[in-house]
C-alpha cells in the first residue's frame, strides 16, 4: 500500500517536472520541417499546359479540356495524395508542393484550380495542335538551336497534317546520306 | 434556431469515428490528435462508443459498397443535430479510389457533409484545425484559384 502511494508519487514528480507539453495549435502556427509535401501550387506565368502532371498524377485529379480554342487545365485537389509525381515531371518547373496542409473546408469547389490556356489551331484542318505558350517555346528554340532548318513554318499544322505535307513535298524529306 | 445549433455546437462535441474503408493511415492520425501532445480534449471533444451518444461522425476512407448501409444506420442512429466531418483524401473526394468499382468516390456522395479535412493522411494539426473550423474557432484558409489567359 505504502509503496504504491511512493510510486505514484514518484509519477507525479516526473508529470510536474516535464511542464506542460500540449502544444496550444490552433492559436498559434506550428509549421512543418523538413520536406514536408503540403497543397501543390502551380506557377501560371511558367505553365505551358503540355499536360506532363496530368499524365503523371496517380489518382488523376488534373484533367485536361480542350473547348473553343481554349485548353483548360483542372485541379481537384480534393483527392491529392501529395505524392508530387506532378511536381517531378513539370519540364518547367511551373508546380511547387508548398507547406500549407490546412485545407479544411465546407465545400469541395474550394480544392479546384481552374487555369485556361489560349491553343494553336492547325492552320490546315482546325485541330486543336498545343498551346500558344508551348508552340511558342518550340519556336524560341528552334531559333535558338544550329541545325538551320526551316522547321518552324511548320509550327501550326497538326501531326497529321503535317504528315500529309511531309508526303506530298518530296523537298521536305531528309536525305538519306549514305 | 440556427444561433441555438451555433451555440450547442460551441463546446464539448463528442465524436464518433467511423472506418468506411479507410487505409488506416488517418485513424492512426486522428489517435494522435487525442493524444497529450495534441490534446483535442482541451475541446472538449472526445471519442465515444456509440453513434447514440455522438454529436458528430468522424468519416475516414472512401465509403466501400459493403460499409454504405452501416453508414447510413450509423447516420440515422447519430441524434440530430449533428455534424458530419469527413477526414482525409478518400473522404473527401474519394482519394485514388475515386472510380474504382467497390468505393463510392468519396463521403459526399452518401452522406451530406459539413466539413472536409483533405490530406494523406492529414497532419494532426491539420484534422485539430478542421475541428476548430467547423466549431467557429479559426478562419478557413483555402479557395478556389481561377486564371484565365487572355
């Protein structure tokens, strides 16, 4: 009996002398360290909305819509699992998985990003070909690059247009050098 | 009538949490809420053992065809009025197994809901904020971003 009460006395010192350790959250911030993988943020000055993360996200929340001349890029992030598949295959580095993990809210609509992109019309049958952001990479680059080729009239013609050109302009075809 | 529900739900709700499929990665979560360190009782929220005694559910998974009728009796054993929270991403839009054949894509598509707590899991914090969202005590953080380009 007697060594229960010391025991449990003993108890009670070791409670008083660790203090308090709630934390008090709510009130006040408690950021998280290190790597921490919170909401997925994406920069719309560097998207070029190739759809690299949509093909990536494993549980398919960014869809893409190609409507009216527009491509519309959509994120329902309500069903993120924070992996940043999306964030790895960005060839801009236009997504970033910020620390912010207080999401909570009353309705889902809250969870969506909407981005729309103005996209390229092929010149020849009216087929949606890219965005104008990433045509527009294409050809700062081809202007950029050594191999003097006249590629770039060629930017806004859809794949099988392109093809149909490439067949029936024989000038088009590379030669084969043996 | 909706400032005597304000004022009913201001302290001590007490909870029951309910496994509609879940991975277990957000029970484990929401034990730690209960936790010293996170404390969810300085709420005045506490676990209970019966829907009947419970002022609010406390959702976690995707809600699978064979836990949907549970679900719904569980619901309607839940004396009004109650709060519905649904915590983590299968709750609340139906996570990676939005479409699949055996879930229902999510909490929202059975039960109305009055809060939901995404993440995978959602850190403690993350669910003690939900919490303290849906009893008024702290601002929602979140909202809905739309660009267009001209």
């Amino acid at each position: 009996m007697f060594k229960h009460t010391i025991s449990e006395l003993k108890e009670a010192l070791v409670c008083l002398q660790a203090g308090r350790v709630t934390l008090a959250y709510p009130f006040q911030p408690h950021a998280p360290g290190g790597e921490f993988r919170g909401k997925p943020v994406i920069d719309v000055d560097k998207c070029i909305g190739c759809g690299a993360c949509a093909n990536a996200c494993p549980a398919r929340l960014i869809t893409l819509d190609d409507v009216n001349g527009y491509r519309t890029l959509h994120f329902e992030l309500g069903r993120c699992t924070y992996c940043a598949s999306c964030r790895d295959v960005c060839p801009q580095q236009a997504l970033r998985m910020s620390p912010q993990f207080e999401l909570s809210t009353s309705s889902l609509e809250d969870l969506q990003i909407h981005v729309q992109f103005k996209l390229v019309l092929c010149r020849s049958c009216g087929e949606a070909v890219s965005t104008q952001r990433s045509v527009n990479l294409v050809n700062d680059k081809l202007a950029a690059s050594e191999l003097h080729q006249d590629d770039r009239d060629y930017l806004d013609l859809c794949i099988a247009c392109k093809r149909k050109l490439a067949i029936h302009t024989p000038s088009l075809n590379l030669e084969v050098v043996p | 009538m909706s400032r005597l529900l304000d004022w009913c739900f201001k302290k001590s709700i007490w909870v029951y949490h309910v496994n509609a499929g879940s991975c277990n990665g957000c029970d484990i979560e929401i034990l730690d809420v209960l936790t010293p360190y996170y404390d969810v009782e300085r709420f005045g929220i506490k676990l209970v053992h019966t829907p009947r005694h419970a002022d609010a559910l406390l959702v976690t998974g995707p809600v699978t065809r064979q836990v949907r009728e549970r679900l719904l009796r569980l619901y309607e054993a839940t004396p009004d009025p109650k709060l519905v929270i649904a915590v983590g991403s299968c709750a609340t839009n139906g996570g990676i197994w939005y479409n699949s054949y055996s879930t229902l894509g999510g909490l929202s598509n059975v039960l109305p809901v009055n809060i939901f707590i995404p993440g995978c899991p959602p850190r403690p914090e993350a669910i003690l904020y939900g919490v303290a969202q849906a009893l008024g005590l702290v601002p929602k953080q979140v909202e809905s971003q739309i660009v267009m380009e001209a």
